[in-house]
C-alpha cells in the first residue's frame, strides 16, 4: 500500500523535474550587430554557437538573429580579411560586435597547396593580399594588382600599352628559362590574365620550397593562390562598381623645324645653304601626331548570396581602354558564377565558370614599329603633301634626303584585330567519411582561343614603296583537363593535431595553330579574296599528347600550438618534355616551426611581444619551362634557298631553284630532364604591442643545379638548332622583410606597413667550360634589326660564370680628355678634346681593343620594396601605395639616340650639350665628331655614342607612388530610402610620381627584346639576359587619373 501511494509523488516529482528541465534548456535568441572599426556593417559575416552546430549570417545591414542552445555563451564571429573573435554573451542577450582587419595578423587564414591554415600554424614562407585591398585598382590582370605588396616579389610595369601584362619574379632569377609563377585559382591550374580583381577574396603567395613543393615540377618560379569570393549573406547583396579615367603619356620630344636646321647647318651645312622660304616648312611633332592623352573606363556588377543549403557569386565585369598610341584600343569582358550546395551534414558539391573575351587592337603595320619616341622622323616633312599623298622630304634642300616611312602613313595603311577568349570551369564534390577522414575531387576544364587579323594595304611613301597588299590570319587553340583526388585526414587529441593529404591528379592538354598568308587580296579588309596573281601560305601543328600524372603527399603535425613539423612530397612525370628515360621527377620538403610565445618561460614578455615564432624549412622544386619535344630530333622543312641546300633542298635542273626538303634540325637527348631548385628558407613572425606591431624577416638560399641550358652547336655539324641538355649551375640568395604598425587615435584608424626583398644571383656553371659566355641584348631601334642602331652590331649583355644573369658589358668611361694632347697620348687613336676616356689595358695591344671591354654594370636589382599606407576618419578613407626598387643599374640605349643624330631621322635638344659643338667648349657631354677644313663634318671618330659604354649606364634606383586613392562612404541612413546600404565615391590617381635620379622617362624597365630567346638560348617568360636595358622600341609609361563609385543595395 505504502508502495502504491509513493507512486504517483514519484511521478509528479518526475514530470516537475522534465518541466525544469526543458524550460532550463530552451534555446534563447541573441540579436545584435557586426561591424568594422569604423562602425560601418558587415554584410555575410558569420556567427556560430560554440560548441554547437548552429550558425548564423548577417543581412546587408550588419545585422543577425541567432537561436543559441541551452548552455552555450560564446559566439564565434568570423569574416573574410578580419580576425576571428569570440564574444561573450550577455544577460540581455543584445550583443553588438566589432571586427579588426586581419591583413597580418597571425590568426588570419592562408591558403596552402590543396588546403588552408592559419597563419600562426604555416613554416613555409607565404605572403598574403586580401581582395578587399586591391578591388578597385586599374588593372585587369592579378599580376599587375600584386606590386609593392609582398616582399620579395617583383612586379615590373613596363608599358603603358592597355592590354600589357607585367613580369613578376618571386625571390630573383635563378635559370635562363626563368618560369612564371603558377596560378592557382580555386585549387585549379590556370592563368591570371582572365580573372576579374573584384571576384577575388584572397592571393597566398607561396614563395620558398616548403611551401611550394607540393606542385612540384611546376613550382620553381613560385605559386599564386587565388580564392574568388563566395556568397555569405541570407539576404542577397547587389554592387555595382564604375569608374572612369584618363591616362596621359610620358613621351620624349624631338628638335622641332627651326632646332633641326640649325643642327643641320653645323653637320650638313650644304643642306640649308642659302635656303631662304625655310618658313614655308613643315613643322611637325611626330610625337604629338602619333600619341594622344586616352582613357579608361571599368564597370562591374556582382550578386551574391547564401542560405543554408547553397551560396552563390555571379559578377560580371567590362573593362575599355584606349591606348596613348593612335588606333590603338583593348577592351575585356567577362562574367562568373560560383555556386555551392550542402546537400547532407557530410555532403558538398561546388562549381566555378568564368568566361572572358579581350578585343584588342594593336599597332601594327610593315613600317610602323611602335618607338617610345619616333627617331627616325624629320620635323620639315609633312604628315601630307598638297596633293593628298603622304608627305615626303621637301626637293631643293642641298642634297637632304630621307630614307624612312611616313609614320602615320605606316599606321594607317595597316588594320589588325585581336581577339582572346577564355573559358574556366570546375565541379567538385567533398564528403566527410569516418575515421576523421574526407575526400575531395576536382574536374576542371579550361580552353583558350586567340585569332588575329592583320591587313596591310599598299601604300606609297615616296622612298619606302609597297605595292602589294596583304592579309594574314594567325589563330591559337589549347585546352586543359585537369582531374584530382585528395584524401584528408584530420585528427586532434591530447594536444596533438595532425593532417594529412594524399592525392593524385592527372592534367591533359592539346594545342593547335594555324597560319595563313595570301598577297594581293581582292578587297580591303579581313576576307581571303583570291585574285590572279595571289600567293599563298598556310602552316600550323596540332599537339593532342600533353599528358602530365603526379602523386602527392604532405603531412603537417602540432603539439599544443607550439611546436610544428611539416613533411610534403610529390612525383611528377612529364611526357612530352623530357626524354623517355627522365620523365619523371620527385620533389620534397620538410620543414618546423616553434611558437616561442606559448612557452612559459617568455610569459614575462607578453604584455610586449604578444606572439614571436620561429620556423625553417628545406626542399627542392622543378622547372619544365622549356618547349615540349626539345629532347628528339624532328624533322622541319628547309629553311629556304640561302641555307643549307645540301641538307634538303634539291635543284632538278642545274642553276634551277630548290625545291623545299625536310631534314632532321637536331640532336636528340633522351636524357633531358628536369632543372632542380634545392632552397633552404629561415624565418621569424611576430606580432608587439597587443598586436599593432606586425613583423616578418626571413632569409633563403636557393642553389639551381642541372640548369637547363641550351648548347651552340657549330654550323659544320649540319645542325642550326642548340643541344638542350642540364649542365648548368647558379645561386640566388636574399632576405624578405615585413614590417608593419596599425592602430587608432581617436577617430582616426591607419595601417601602414613596408616590405622589402634583398636578393643576390650569381651564374656558378654555365656550360663546364669556365670561360664560356652568352651574349645578349641589342640597343636596337625596330626589334630584331641589329645592324640598324645607333650601336650597330653590339651585344649589351653577357651571362657566364661569376657574374649575374645579364650583367653590362662594354667600354668602361672613366671620363672625358680635357686637352687633344692627352687625347693623343692615350691608346685611343682617334680621340681629341671632349672625346670619353676608355679603360685600357696593355695586355690587349697598343690601341684600344674589343678586348678592353668589362662588366659595366648590373641589371638586377640588390633590393625590391613596397608601402602600403591606409587610413580612415568617420566616413572618409585614403590609401597609398609605393613601390620601388635599390642597387639598379640601368643601360640608358634611348639617351644615345637623344644625343646622337640617328641614321637620317631626328635626335632631341639634348644634342646641343655636346663638348665643342657650334660655339661649346668644353661640357659635360661627349664631342659629337669633328669639323673638317672643308666644312663637312665627321661623326663620332672615337665613338663615345656608337660603342656599348658605360657614359650610358645609370643608377636605376627609385620610389614610385604607385596608386593614390582617396574615398568617402556615405551613412546608410541617408541612402535607406533609395535602398542603397552604402556609397563610396573615390578619386585615384595611378602611377603618380616618381623620385629617382635616372634621366630617362621612367625607371621602371622590365626585358627588352632578346635575340637569344628568339635563337632558343634563353626562355619567353621572363627576360633573364636583357633586363635593365631600355631600348627604343617599347610602349611608353601612362600616368591615370579616374573618379568611380561603389553601390552596395
């Protein structure tokens, strides 16, 4: 009975007791904001329960609604490009959060190769760029948006050209077939060119082997992480971006008509003698009439959006550009979408498409090579004569004649257009398995299609003649599919945390070309209209064989934050590459790191230096940058009638033509095999001073060995092509440095941070033989003419064993003669008063000899470095950005045509500073020659302007503000009723000024023209043996000045 009545007070006490329970673990709603530091929202950023599987976003006003179980009072607040923060929740439940920028900080998340960590947990040597800080620069390439940000990067802008793209080398040179950094873009392989800047979230440069080793064979020139954006915010956010500008040139100016004649009465005085209607002359600025102030407008538009199912990105972006050079314009347009769906707890799969079509057209025309300054021009000619036709020298001038084109003839007797179009997707799907392990797979496929249409019509420019029009067709096709499989493990327990990676990955390629040629075409334009007396040709490959397979792993441990050790591995086999038996190579890495500020015995320090770690690492990467199929000997027709003839041509008739044979153009090497970069890499991260101080040293030392290297084979052997074979050796060393300090006073907020890259290369080996030598590099005026230059004939650069890659070579000036009898007493024949002063050595002969020549200088720059200034005050916002580099030498070939009359053309006022020209004594420049009895005149006898010397090698060094922009962000509460959630309008200007002491237009040069790399001795990445050499044939620098707005609905 007792037990009866106990029964249901049990009961009751029981459902009491459930009653408690659930109203105890009833989830609560915490409301609240999420903001920047200068209070304006976060849209997308997340918010999850700690502890719990719950997460939240904020809509476009900063705001979020989070159901938080029971127990839980944490939150994990998160954004892209700002520190993660937790945050207590309060009583009231109300929580209003503000986020700091990460761009430094070590709690900041990087990508690494088929993965990501935090900062604090990498040791490799990795540099990082938030997309937010380079959304709205003026470029259409990632390259150009990466210079002055990284230290040890160096990107060079070397052209104004509105379609130029930039020379990036990450830690110096180290091989004549320099490669070009590998891009990644959402873990696929492909290129920068096409990427929209304002799609980007994030750029990880992985800059020594450690980091880097994981791709293997394709990493030596360093790899580019890139992670577009994804959609974040439950409600969907619309911007729209636009802004306009205008671009001016730099340009030089030549003698105008009356500066022309009076030069030409000291050096031809039979010219104008007794000329008396000089003012009935042209006076044309050829500069002015082949360059023009341009422009340059850019528009973008992207949607994004999440739930917690999928999110998304679509943008779309059209970028116009009008070149500074007349007919000449690039526009690029493009679109992408980024898709991601959770489809189960364990289940995701993803897309990314990305489109772009760039139409560009580019100067071009037989007699219309692009010059930064048109030499070879005379101010007296006309652009058009009175009867229509283009202008030509005026008659009755004592014998004055001209051999050269009308340049704006040129350019308008000559049509091309451009076209490039490419195409990137990706699928892939990841699922979470037992055993802490998951599995990703990739499938990507990328295509790429370039066509050209050149037109050139007949014209008539009185000495320079074409009586025949032309039209030729050039088109390119390659694609790619890349497949990959990873497996993860990840595991933490005790303290320890270990991942580890295994994958495979397969990459196929084709490629096509095709190029056509017909002469007299039946009607202007782009049509192949055959007429009696057309000729044509038509040639081209196909190449479906690129076949690239590698196997990898990495594994990378931590005990407790403290103390890390990371091992990667990779084979590689190349297949049409290298020879049959070296198609496959393996590359390694190890590498630790130990966090000194989370051992006990530096807790005294951390009120002052909050985070300090040390790491260094060891691997090897690969360079394949050489073309496919160098390792055989194939056959190629014969190279015409003035070669070889008894290799392939055949006469049928005695003194007849020869007809086209095919021959073998080479000796196989089937032991051609990869170029080994061997690196080791020490550094030190740390944060001061509760994080405003931010800093990174590091230093590497990078030994090539079995440098790929092109043997000269002598024309006896019957072959014109090198032996390519790994014989080589050379060395690069340096330190990278970032230093940085942020913080706030009052309402003001700034972040300013440098970096630097110091860096030393040195050519060990060239060929085994120690004297062996590879010249290089031409002062040229039209690309590809060596004879036809103010330096006829003479090599600028050389590269051997001791030296750095494209070191000056020439006459060493140790100044000029004051007197003709010192003149005469010297080993210079020829030398009178103002003539340069030559070192000699008696060793090589009594006279001045080629042998007399020496290292004159060195392209390569010792120091490489950025700054980066950010500052904001209630709505208003400025950035700045310098880049510069030190302990440069350049070799200033455009100053000898500035002071040297060339050929029949023109020169600048610069001429009239020469020693004892006219009524000058003694200047500081160089005679020009010498006036004879008869009045005539001779021309620089002891080649003080004719000779490769070091009177035309500079200091190179400067700072250049590179990008200036200032903007305001008007308060949302003003926009609400337009439904706008924020307004930023913003002035840039780009390329705004630079301090050097170089008296060119601009310092900053990347490679010029190389006829090594047109023989097959050095590589087309990056111009290892003619950096530093500014030559006249290039596009000049553009200063831009623009004004947009950014939307955000």
């Amino acid at each position: 009975m007792q037990r009866r009545r106990l029964l249901p007070h049990l009961w009751w006490s029981f459902v009491l007791l459930l009653i408690f329970q659930i109203s105890y673990a009833q989830p609560r709603s915490v409301t609240g904001t999420v903001t920047d530091e200068k209070g304006a929202p976060l849209t997308g950023a997340t918010l999850m329960a700690k502890g719990a599987k719950i997460n939240a976003t904020t809509n476009a006003s900063g705001k979020f609604d989070l159901m938080v179980p029971a127990g839980v009072n944490t939150l994990v607040v998160s954004y892209v490009g700002y520190e993660t923060k937790e945050v207590s929740i309060p009583g009231s439940n109300l929580v209003n959060i503000i986020l700091k920028p990460a761009d430094a900080n070590l709690e900041s998340v990087v990508v690494v190769g088929y993965g990501t960590q935090k900062k604090q947990d990498v040791t490799g040597a990795v540099g990082s760029v938030k997309g937010e800080t380079i959304r709205n620069m003026p470029v259409t390439n990632v390259t150009d948006a990466l210079q002055g940000r990284v230290a040890g990067v160096e990107v060079i802008k070397s052209s104004g050209s509105p379609d130029a793209g930039s020379t990036i080398i990450i830690r110096g040179l180290s091989s004549l077939h320099q490669p070009t950094p590998l891009y990644i873009v959402d873990g696929v392989r492909t290129n920068g060119d096409n990427l929209n800047v304002q799609d980007i979230a994030s750029i990880d440069i992985l800059k020594d082997a450690s980091a880097a080793a994981i791709y293997g064979s394709a990493a030596a020139g360093g790899v580019i992480v890139i992670t577009t954006k994804k959609g974040a915010s439950t409600k969907p956010v619309i911007n729209v971006n636009a802004r306009y500008g205008v671009t001016k040139p730099k340009l030089i100016s030549l003698l105008n008509k009356d500066q022309y004649i009076r030069l030409q009465n000291i050096l031809h005085p039979t010219f104008f003698a007794g000329a008396t209607h000089t003012d009935t002359l042209a006076n044309t600025d050829w500069t002015d009439a082949l360059y023009r102030d341009a422009s340059e407008a850019n528009y973008n538009l992207s949607i994004a959006g999440s739930s917690p199912v999928v999110n998304y990105l679509l943008s779309g972006f059209y970028n116009k550009q009008k070149g500074i050079y007349i007919k000449n314009y690039s526009n690029i347009g493009g679109a992408r979408v980024n898709t991601e769906y959770k489809l189960t707890p364990f289940l995701k799969i993803g897309e990314q498409l990305a489109l772009s079509q760039r139409k560009t057209a580019p100067p071009v025309g037989t007699e219309a090579q692009l010059h930064n300054a048109p030499f070879r021009t005379l101010p007296i000619i006309p652009i058009k004569n009175a009867n229509g036709g283009w202008g030509t020298v005026p008659p009755g001038y004592g014998g004055l004649q001209f051999g050269g084109p009308n340049p704006i003839g040129a350019v308008e007797s000559a049509d091309a257009i451009n076209f490039k179009n490419n195409l990137q997707g990706n699928i892939y799907a990841e699922v979470k398995l037992p055993l802490h392990l998951s599995f990703r797979t990739n499938v990507s496929y990328s295509y790429y299609e370039e066509s050209q249409d050149y037109y050139q019509a007949a014209f008539d420019f009185g000495p320079v003649v074409n009586n025949v029009n032309s039209l030729t067709r050039t088109s390119v096709k390659s694609s790619q599919v890349l497949t990959n499989y990873v497996l993860t493990y990840e595991q933490a327990f005790g303290g320890h945390s270990i991942n580890a990676i295994a994958g495979f990955e397969q990459i196929t390629s084709k490629y096509r070309n095709i190029g056509a040629y017909q002469s007299y075409v039946g009607l202007p334009g782009y049509s192949f209209i055959q007429t009696s007396q057309s000729t044509a040709t038509v040639s081209g490959k196909n190449d479906d064989n690129g076949l690239i397979k590698s196997f990898f792993g990495r594994i990378n441990y931590n005990y407790k934050n403290r103390y890390y050790l990371t091992g990667s591995i990779r084979q590689d086999a190349n297949f049409t590459v290298f020879g049959p038996n070296k198609q496959r190579g393996v590359f390694g890495a190890f590498s630790a790191g130990w966090n000194v500020s989370e051992e006990n015995f530096f807790s005294g320090l951390r009120n002052t230096v909050s985070r300090l770690k040390l790491r260094g690492s060891y691997g090897t990467l690969g360079n394949s940058n050489i073309p496919p199929y160098t390792y055989v000997a194939s056959y190629s027709a014969f190279a015409g009638p003035n070669g070889l003839g008894s290799l392939a041509g055949v006469n049928f008739t005695p003194g007849g033509p020869l007809d086209i044979g095919n021959t073998i153009n080479a000796i196989p090497n089937p032991n051609l095999h990869w170029e080994t970069i061997y690196e080791t890499n020490l550094g030190v991260d740390g944060e001061a001073l509760n994080g405003k101080v931010y800093f990174t040293v590091e230093y590497y030392n990078r030994d090539t060995k079995d440098m790929l290297y092109a043997l000269p084979v002598a024309l006896s052997s019957g072959y014109t092509v090198p032996y390519f074979t790994n014989i080589g050796k050379v060395n690069s060393k340096g330190v990278d440095v970032l230093l940085g300090y942020r913080g706030k006073v009052a309402n003001l907020g700034f972040d300013v941070s440098v970096n630097g890259g110091f860096n030393k290369n040195k050519v060990i080996d060239l060929s085994g033989i120690a004297n062996d030598k590879l010249f290089d590099g031409y002062n040229y005026y039209s690309n590809g003419d060596a004879g036809f230059s103010v330096m006829s004939n003479q090599p600028i650069t050389i590269t051997k064993a001791g030296l750095p890659f494209g070191s000056f070579y020439g006459y060493k000036a140790i100044g000029m003669f004051k007197t003709d009898a010192e003149a005469a007493a010297s080993a210079q024949p020829n030398a009178k008063a103002g003539d340069l002063i030559f070192v000699h050595d008696d060793k090589n002969g009594k006279t001045l000899s080629p042998d007399d020549r020496q290292v004159i200088g060195n392209p390569n720059p010792k120091f490489v470095y950025g700054a980066a200034i950010r500052l904001n005050y209630k709505g208003f916002d400025a950035s700045l950005l310098f880049n510069g580099v030190a302990g440069v030498d350049i070799f200033n070939g455009v100053k000898a045509y500035e002071m040297y009359p060339f050929a029949d053309g023109n020169t600048t006022s610069e001429i009239f500073g020469a020693s004892f020209l006219g009524d000058n004594q003694l200047t500081g420049q160089p005679r020009l020659g010498i006036k004879n009895a008869d009045g005539s005149f001779t021309l620089d006898p002891n080649k003080n302007y004719t000779s490769v010397n070091s009177y035309f090698v500079e200091k190179g060094s400067y700072l250049k503000l590179k990008n200036l922009q200032v903007g305001y962000t008007f308060n949302a509460a003003l926009l609400k009723k337009a439904g706008v959630n924020t307004a930023r309008l913003f002035v840039m200007a780009n390329n705004l000024f630079t301090i050097t002491n170089y008296s060119g237009l601009d310092p900053e040069l990347g490679s010029a023209f190389s006829a090594a790399a047109m023989s097959g001795f050095v590589g087309n990445g990056v111009g290892v043996t003619t950096r530093g050499l500014n030559a006249v044939s290039q596009y000049p620098q553009v200063r831009l000045y623009s004004a947009g707005i950014d939307l955000n609905f």
